[in-house]
C-alpha cells in the first residue's frame, strides 16, 4: 500500500489519530463517529488498522464519562513508559530537555504555527497536527526519526493491554515502518514518580502537569486559528 502518494494523504488521518490520544473529554467523545468517518474515507491505513481503531473509537463512545477519563489518566499521566511527551522517553529529566523544547517550538514557528501559553512541544497530539501540515515525503520523513519513540510507547500499551496501542501502530505505519514489541524498562513505583515537592504547590516532580488534569492542546496560526484536528 503506497503512503503518502497525494499532496493531503494523511493529513486528515494524522489530525484524527492527534484527537484520539487527547484527553476524552465530552468535546471528543461528541466527535467520534466523525473521526471514524474521516478515516475511512481517507484510506491512509490498512483495514486491519482500521478495524482496530474502530473498536477503540467503539470503547470510547460505550464507556461511561468518568470512567474513560480516569482510564486515560492513569494510563498516559502517572508513569514515564506511556507518556505522551516525546522528550521524555529521550531525555528524561536531563539538561537537554530545554533546548530540545525551545528547538521543536522553533520549528512550528517556522512553519508559521504557533503554541499556546503553558503548552509543550513534545505533547504527541501537538506533534501530529504539526505533521499534519507538511507536505507528504517530510511528514513521512519527521514521522520516521520518532519512530523508535513510537515503538516504545506501542509496546509499553500493549503491555497493559490498551486498545490505544493501535494508534501508534497507525503512526508507525504511517511513517512507513513496522509495528514491532521492544523491551519495556521497568518504571519506578507511581507515588515515588509523582512525589511533588511542597514548595511547588502540586507541581509534579517529573515536570508534567498534576497527573489527575488534562492537558488540552491548541495550535494557533500567529494572528488567526489554524484549523483544528477536525476530519
């Protein structure tokens, strides 16, 4: 199966596989049947995938609110093996995290995209919809240098058993590389991760926010909205 053979192949993919890993909130859940509509018309990905993410897209319409939004707290937000912040897995707590951030920051204004305030550039659903901007050989190119990143955060989610381990096999695939299991280190026990310093106020030790809060993202166009992962 040829990717990226189009101008905009993906790019609609990519933006819904973007809302499908944010925080499942009423907004998202309200979005699905759309999401799955998109994807099926873009035919960037294989049935089987697709399949698979039908059935994610299924457990998030039939799960009760509450329940879908501890589940993905717990799975994305309390524990390093599953987070969503790409630097993370590369630099952990290190020196080099900074200058990487303000590197990948530097990169969307170059691109004419622009954070919000309090937002982070290595957030895999911010990742995505600045993919999803780019012509097809770069996307296909930038999605191949994290691929590494994305099997370790498809095996960790496989170790636990979530059905959201389709979604970085989709990416995977989508950067024109195969879906393989790799080690998964083990982690440090969850209180002693999110230990908060008092004088930070909750602040988490790890740098993210409270691991029980969402963390919506938007990217914005300097002057006006860019258009959102909407299908």
């Amino acid at each position: 199966m040829a990717l990226f053979n189009h101008p905009t192949m993906a790019s609609r993919s990519l933006r819904v596989l973007a809302r499908l890993l944010g925080y499942p909130d009423a907004e998202l859940r309200g979005k699905l049947a759309e999401l799955r509509e998109a994807l099926h018309d873009e035919r960037a990905l294989p049935p089987q995938r697709l399949a698979e993410l039908d059935a994610l897209i299924d457990s998030l319409a039939l799960a009760a609110p509450l329940d879908a939004e501890a589940a993905y707290v717990e799975l994305f937000d309390r524990g390093r093996a599953t987070s969503l912040h790409l630097f993370e897995h590369v630099h952990g707590d290190s020196r080099d995290r900074g200058p990487a951030m303000i590197d990948l920051a530097q990169t969307y204004e170059k691109a004419g995209l622009f954070l919000a305030e309090g937002e982070m550039p290595d957030f895999l659903p911010v990742v995505l919809e600045f993919t999803s901007t780019q012509p097809p050989r770069e996307a296909r190119e930038f999605l191949a240098e994290m691929a590494h990143i994305f099997n370790a955060i498809f095996s960790a989610l496989q170790q636990r058993g979530s059905a959201y381990a389709c979604v970085l096999g989709a990416l995977l695939e989508l950067a024109g590389e195969k879906a393989q299991p790799v080690q998964v280190a083990a982690e440090e026990p969850i209180d002693a991760v999110w230990e908060e310093p008092v004088v930070f106020d909750g602040c988490s030790s790890k740098g993210q926010a409270r691991p029980d809060q969402p963390q919506p993202i938007h990217i914005v166009r300097k002057g006006r909205p860019v258009e959102g992962a909407q299908a």
